[in-house]
C-alpha cells in the first residue's frame, strides 16, 4: 500500500494520475482524513477493476464462408470473439488493415454483434483476392489484435463459351462433345 498526503479542504477533490498496482484484477483505493487538530475519520474505500487483457479469439466470415463472391456487395456474419470480462465490447470493421479513416472502408466503433448491422458490406471493386478486417475493443478500451476474413471477388463470367459435336447428324447415341471457354 502507498500512503502520501494531499492538503485538502472539506468538500471534494481529485487526485490526478493516481496509479494502481498493475495487472488484471480488483483494486481498492482508501482513504483517511485529518483535520488541523489531529482528528482522524474512519477508513473510507472504492473499488475498482482494472482491466488491462485485450479481447481475443476475434473471427468473422464473408458470405458464409464461401470462397467466392460475383459482386461487391457480401454478407459479414458469424462474427465472434471473447474478452475476460463481461460487459460490453465494441467492433470495427474494415477493407484496410490499418483501419485507415481515409481511403478505406471503416467503420466507427459498433455494438459487438454476431452479424454486421448494415450488411451488405461493399467490398473493394476488381477481381482478385479481397479482406475485411476485425478488431474488437473492450469496455476499458483495450483492443485486441485484427482478424482477417478472405474472399475471391469474381465478378468476370467465363467468355467465348462454346460447345460442338463431333458428327451431326449421327446416328449413335454416343458422341464426343468439345466445350471450350476463356
């Protein structure tokens, strides 16, 4: 316990940057105060805790888990995680793992829920690979690490379709059919 003395006069006051013994857990802070002549009061306490654990386990999927999305617009459900406490979290979400403002899809801070509130999430145009980023802060503020969820955009359907037979007319059941496509 740490003790120190701060000249008070009756009513309230704060003592700035009061620093509590580190780590994970409850903290009590007391109090006892003296007048000129040497009174004490009684011993006076609060509590509080002291969170200092990030959230973990963060996940989420892109349309179920699919592998590929034919348009831009994509679900964002199953989204998940774990803090050490119980209370509110918070999640953000991203197209960007910076979680950049500008330039990026970001959201503010939402309400930690299962599926994304305003879905559908617009994923960057372009065919290729394409991410969204999770990252979940507690109550306290502490914000655990990003998780990552990858989709194939392909919105480009296959060109140049053709199909032939081998003989026509024919007079087998059995034919050779050539299919080709780029």
């Amino acid at each position: 316990a740490s003790y120190f003395s701060v000249a008070f006069a009756a009513g309230t006051a704060t003592i700035p940057s009061y620093q509590l013994n580190g780590g994970t857990g409850s903290r009590t802070v007391y109090a006892c105060f003296a007048d000129d002549a040497g009174n004490y009061s009684t011993r006076t306490s609060a509590t509080i805790y002291l969170d200092q654990t990030s959230p973990v386990n963060a996940g989420l999927q892109i349309n179920s888990g699919a592998l590929y999305a034919t348009t831009t617009s994509v679900t964002l459900a199953n989204i998940a995680g774990s803090d050490d406490q119980a209370g509110q979290m918070y999640m953000q979400l991203s197209n960007c793992a910076t979680f950049a403002a500008s330039g990026c899809s970001t959201t503010a801070w939402l309400t930690f829920a299962a599926t994304y509130p305003s879905n559908p999430w617009s994923l960057p145009s372009g065919d290729g690979m394409k991410g969204v980023y999770l990252r979940l802060r507690d109550f306290a503020g502490n914000i655990g690490p990003a998780a990552l969820a990858s989709i194939t955009l392909d919105g480009t359907p296959p060109a140049g379709a053709a199909v032939s037979v081998s003989t026509n007319p024919t007079k087998s059941q059995t034919v050779n059919v050539a299919l080709a496509a780029s």
